[in-house]
C-alpha cells in the first residue's frame, strides 16, 4: 500500500514563506493526480491545490497567487511551496495521490483520494 509522507510544516510569521514536501513510497505516474488539502481547527477539510500532467494545476481561490504546487516525478515528490502567508492558512496540511488524473472543478479534500498521509502542522501567527 502507498504510503505519503509530509514535511516542512512550521510557526511562521505572517508574510512569510514555507514549502511543504511529500514523498510517496511507490513510483508514481506524472498522470496521477497528487494535491494538498488542509484543516484548521475547528473547520472542515480544505481542498488546497492538485497537479497532473494531464490537467495541470489548480488552485482554492483562497490561495490563488500565493500558493505553488510542483511534483518531481523521478523523485517521487510532491512540493507545496507557500509565499504571503496569514493566519487563515493556519492548518494541518496534507498531500494525497490518486491513480488517476485530477478532476475539473475545485480541488478536493481528503475523501477523493485513494491515499494520503499524517499531516504537517503550519501555524501563521500575526
């Protein structure tokens, strides 16, 4: 079973800037959809961000603009890179695959994807 890994989660001050990194177990096809999702406390799930090569990027519009997701295939890696951040993007973050390519529409949370990992914990403080 593929297992996803996160790292890079931090306390940063708003304004600042993280990546995030998630390494999968298994080699992965460029035409999986990969992608972020986040919950903050008390809140639902947040679908983030996805990436395939066969439907590109796509972003939540509450992160259009400061958020960049990237994959290396070759390494079996997943980035998240995150610029301008605000207390609103407080959460835990995760990165999830489906053997599949991404879907139209915003991108989903954790339900839509076959596997995902543990989280890293980014806190934005003002």
């Amino acid at each position: 079973q593929m297992q996803l890994a996160e790292s890079g989660g931090d306390s940063v001050q708003a304004g600042g800037s993280l990546t995030l990194t998630c390494v999968a177990s298994e080699d992965i096809s460029m035409q999986w959809c990969m992608g972020w999702f986040r919950q903050a406390p008390g809140k639902e799930r947040e679908g983030v961000a996805t990436i395939s090569s066969v439907s590109g990027t796509n972003y939540a519009d509450s992160v259009k603009g400061r958020f960049a997701i990237t994959r290396d295939n070759e390494k079996n890696t997943l980035y998240l890179q995150m610029n301008s951040l605000n207390t609103e993007d407080t959460a835990m973050y995760y990165c999830g695959i489906r053997r599949r390519p991404c879907g139209g529409g915003p991108p989903p949370a954790q339900d839509w994807y076959a596997y995902w990992g543990k989280g890293t914990q980014v806190t934005v403080s003002s």
